[in-house]
C-alpha cells in the first residue's frame, strides 16, 4: 500500500497580538522601518516584523516570531511566515525583541535557547519600561555570549550604534543620524520638499534675472550700434558738406 505523505500547515498567525501597548508598537515600527530605509538599496536584505519564522520542514509547533528580524541574502518581498527550507536555509542573522509587561522570564528564556541553537549572530532586547538594553553574539566558538557594554554598541552586522544614557535609549544609523518614527520621518520628507521646492523658485528667479541682465545688455548694444550708424551719418553729412 502507498502511504500518503500527510499535509503539513504553517499558519500565518499564532494568534497572539503583535504587541500588548502603544510604546512597544511604536519601537517595533521605528527599528523596523528605519532598517527598511537604511537597506532599501539592498534587493537582498529581507526584513520584517512580528513574522512567524519556522525552522525546520515539517514542524509547525517549531516557531518564532521575533519582534524584528533580518535576513540578509534573501530577497525582499511580501511571506505569509519566513519558512527557512524555503528560504536556503538562511537562518535570520540579526532579531529584536521589545519587552511588555506581559513577558516573561520562561518565555524569554525559551527564546534566547531558539536563536543560539538556530544560529542567530545578534540578538537585542530592549525594555522600554524600565529603559534596559541587553544583546548577545555569537562567538567563535559558535555560541551567543552576552555583549558586556551594550549602552554603547554598534551591531557588526546592521552598522547601527545603540546609546542607553540617562535613561534615553537612542538608536543611531550608520550615517549618524537618529532613529526617527513615522511622525518624524514624515514630517522630515515635508521639510526637505519644501526646502527643493524653495531652491527650485530660487533657481527660476535667478534664472529670470539673469534673463533680464541678458536683455537689458542686447538693448543697451542695441542703442550702442544706433548711435554708431546715426554718428556715422552725421560724419558722412558733414564731409558731403
């Protein structure tokens, strides 16, 4: 008898909410959405938010669903879940957790043991209640060790420099400029629109000058070459004279 091979389903959702408060929903936006943009020139970077990430073909129990997580050399595009057979067997090198109050330290503990035996190289965790910042690495010898000064670090993968200083966490693109939120983003692509649109009439207006100059300058040698015939005319009356 030939024995079917059974239907393995991977849900899209684990039913759980993406976050349980405002403030770590908007961390979740603004890590994710600034990687986007700093990586948005690179086809193989695939970077996403609150996506089931299942290991291993054939385990649909086997999940994760890192807060963020990115993965570099696989393309970008829209997944219902980040299947890693599917996916060359690229496992999510860099992940980022927000904390709620929700969390707990069994259910951390649980994560940590997911991405040091699935191979991820960065692991942060970010607690903006208290404010708390903690990251590990992995190490040479091939495990993820606990980054001793994390309040001032710069990811080995992403270029991104964390700062945790006086109770301000603050994240640092490799350009140097601050993680910004949506609001900000927004309201920085308005600026920097109107300040082309003001260069742009500032151009026009002094190309329109320029015009005139131009203009006044054919007259003037317009009247210099008339008043050259008409004193030519006079010479010319004068000698005939």
């Amino acid at each position: 008898m030939i024995q079917l091979k059974e239907t393995v389903i991977y849900p899209d959702s684990d039913g759980k909410p993406m976050s349980d408060n405002t403030q770590q929903f908007r961390w979740i936006v603004v890590i994710k959405e600034n990687l986007e943009i700093i990586f948005n020139d690179d086809p193989n970077v695939f970077i996403a938010g609150d996506l089931l990430w299942y290991p291993e073909e054939g385990n649909n129990k086997l999940r994760q669903a890192p807060d963020v997580m990115v993965a570099f050399g696989r393309q970008k595009g829209d997944r219902g879940s980040y299947k890693q057979w599917e996916e060359e067997g690229i496992t999510p090198q860099v992940v980022f957790e927000i904390l709620s109050p929700g969390n707990t330290l069994k259910e951390m503990a649980k994560k940590l043991k997911f991405y040091d035996h699935y191979g991820v190289e960065e692991y942060y965790i970010f607690n903006p209640d208290r404010p708390d910042f903690n990251g590990w690495l992995r190490s040479p010898d091939g495990r993820l060790d606990v980054i001793e000064q994390p309040e001032n670090w710069t990811s080995p993968r992403l270029g991104i420099r964390f700062e945790l200083q006086e109770g301000e966490f603050t994240i640092y693109r490799p350009d140097g400029e601050r993680f910004l939120t949506p609001t900000e983003l927004a309201k920085k692509a308005e600026t920097e629109r109107q300040r082309a649109e003001t260069e742009r009439q500032r151009a026009e207006t002094a190309e329109q000058q320029m015009e005139t100059e131009r203009q006044r300058a054919e007259t003037a040698e317009q009247r210099v070459r008339e008043l050259e015939a008409r004193l030519r005319e006079l010479g010319q009356s004068l000698n005939g004279d």
